[in-house]
C-alpha cells in the first residue's frame, strides 16, 4: 500500500450543505446539516445525521416530521449562523420566510430554492447520532430555478462542506454525463 | 408560498461520487455511488445505500464489510464504467489496483487518492434499497495529498453528482469558513 494511516474522524470529501426544520416546541427551527443522503428511490427518502444533544431531535421526535432546505450559496451567513447558534438559545424562527408545508405541517425555508417536507419512517440509534430517515411528502422548488418543472442546480447554486478543516465550496464546472462517460470504456472492453 | 411543487425523485443537490468496494464470490468489486453520508461521529460510521438488486449487496452481506473509495477527477470515466455495468456480468477488479483493508479484508482503490474500510454495524432494509451502515475500521490517504497528516480535498480532487439530471461536476472555489463566517450575524443580534 502507498497511503498513509489517517485519522478514521478526518476524510475531507463535499457534502451539501442543508438547512433542517423541524417544530421544537411550537416554534420553527432550523440546523445546518451536511450529513445528509438520499437514501430510497421508491417511494424517495432522505436521511439526516444529527448528533444527540441537538435541539432538533427532539423537534423531529414530537413531530414526527422535518425538512430539508437546500439553500443557495446567497444564503451562506444565515445557513452558517444556524449551525452556530442552538434553537435553546436563540430564536431562528425569523432568520427566514418560513412556510408550512401541506403534507406535514412541518416549517419550511421560502429563501431556500429548494424544499422538501419529510415524514419520519424509522429513527437509527448510533452511539453518538440519530439518523432520521423520512419519506420525502412534498418538493417544492422556485419557478425561476426550474426548466421544464425540473430544478436545475446552476440556478439552485447550493455549497457544500468538507471536514474536517470546515471549509465550505461552490459547485464548480459540470464536467461530464453520469451513466455515458463511462460507455467509451465498454467500447473498449 | 412562491414555489411550484415539482417531482418527489427530482431534487438536484451535490452527492459526492464515492466507489464502494467489496469482495462478492470471492472477487473484489466496485460500485459507484452518490447515495453516501456520514451518520455517526464516535465512533466514526458513514453509509451507503444501495438498490436492491445490486450485486454489491450480496458481498456486504456475506462478507460484512464495504470499502469507501473517494476517487479523483482523474478517474471519472473509470467511476462513471462502474456504475454502468454490473459485476455479474463484467469483471471489474482489474480496473484499479486493487488493495486490502488490513482490518477488514475488503478491498480497496490504490488509485483513489482517500479510502475508507468498514465493518457493517447495521442494514436498515427500506422499500427499494438498502441503507448499510458501517464503522469506519481503518482510514488511508496518499501521502502527497496530505499536509500534516490530514488529507487536503484540493489535492483529492473529488467530484460529484446530480440527479435527475444525471451531470458531474468538480469542487469549486472555497467561498468561506464553516462555523465561523456566521459568527458575523450572531454579533449583530
């Protein structure tokens, strides 16, 4: 092997940055995640890893629904600010334009161009995380983002995170077609 | 609300390109996949989830353990092959030189600038695909991709997907600090 030992805790890689919402007592909520996945195509799911002590599980817990805000890099103070601050302390609730959304009742982000509201289908138990997995309800996009009623992520312009130096990146060039490029090697085969 | 509501399956975000390795019929094999995340901190797991059908699925099972392999821009036609044909039907442990996990077994990609080998902890069997959890057992980074120890995402070169549209794109400027560029809003408040 050519590689060096690392630190299991320290592999940089993009991960999206979203804003969570959920209701914690009544009042709207919103955390900044980067561990997030989709995780079922049919019917589509998503999961989040949120570490126990945080404010929202038990928002998500009671509720039994949450949201996932994809912001644009515009919003990149704001999605930071509420990975800063916990929900106990500060109210987040007026950071954004917030909207229900129909299916849950669950707050949802009108700043973010993207949105989707959650139902909680199962709660994994890890040792320091909760990982919420949740049938996507509703996705709710901005029209102007949108070509023929599909989001495009140039106009989305969502940024990612890498840790653990907790740098945050642009999406850059597209620089190839998924499930093609890879043909000209088949060809070769 | 301002929005449309678009398709359920249809939400583009950045999904970093991942190939996951493991030995199936005694062969190692790779898998490309932008369904991945991080779920727990301590100790270290992260999470892969897979269509049932995948021939991948069957190795996790049977031998308990997956590989993570971040690949460089580099290596995209090679990532993008082995999301397009299945190792029923091709051999693809010939495309990379293949390494093994000294904790685990699995297999791992020399030619991927970061990999991880992990020991299943659990399988959260959904609808249509399965979600593997795994510890990270074992963490490895080329030396000249690191300062101090610590893998550098620049030097990695990852990239990343987006669906439905199925296009990749490469990492782009670093545009601010993470838990930090926030701090601004919460002096103001």
């Amino acid at each position: 092997m050519t590689k060096i030992t690392i630190d299991k805790n320290a592999f940089p890689y993009p991960m999206p940055m979203v804003l969570v919402g959920t209701l914690v007592n009544e009042r709207p909520n919103f955390m900044a995640v980067g561990w997030v996945a989709r995780v079922n195509f049919g019917p589509p799911m998503i999961a989040v890893a949120l570490g126990k002590p945080h404010y929202t599980n038990s928002g998500i817990h009671a509720s039994g629904a949450f949201s996932v805000n994809i912001p644009g890099i515009d919003l990149m103070e704001k999605v930071d600010y509420c990975g800063i601050v916990s929900g106990r302390m500060e109210d987040k609730s007026t950071l954004f334009k917030v909207i229900t959304g129909k299916e849950t009742g669950t707050p949802m982000i009108d700043d973010c161009p993207l949105c989707m509201e959650c139902k909680v289908v199962s709660v994994v138990d890890l040792p320091t995380n909760e990982l919420f997995i949740g049938e996507i309800a509703g996705a709710y996009a901005n029209a102007d983002c949108c070509a023929d009623g599909i989001p495009e992520i140039e106009k989305i312009r969502p940024f990612m995170l890498s840790m653990p130096d907790n740098r945050l990146w642009e999406v850059g060039d597209n620089v190839g077609k998924a499930w093609s490029i890879g043909m000209n090697l088949k060809r070769q085969g």
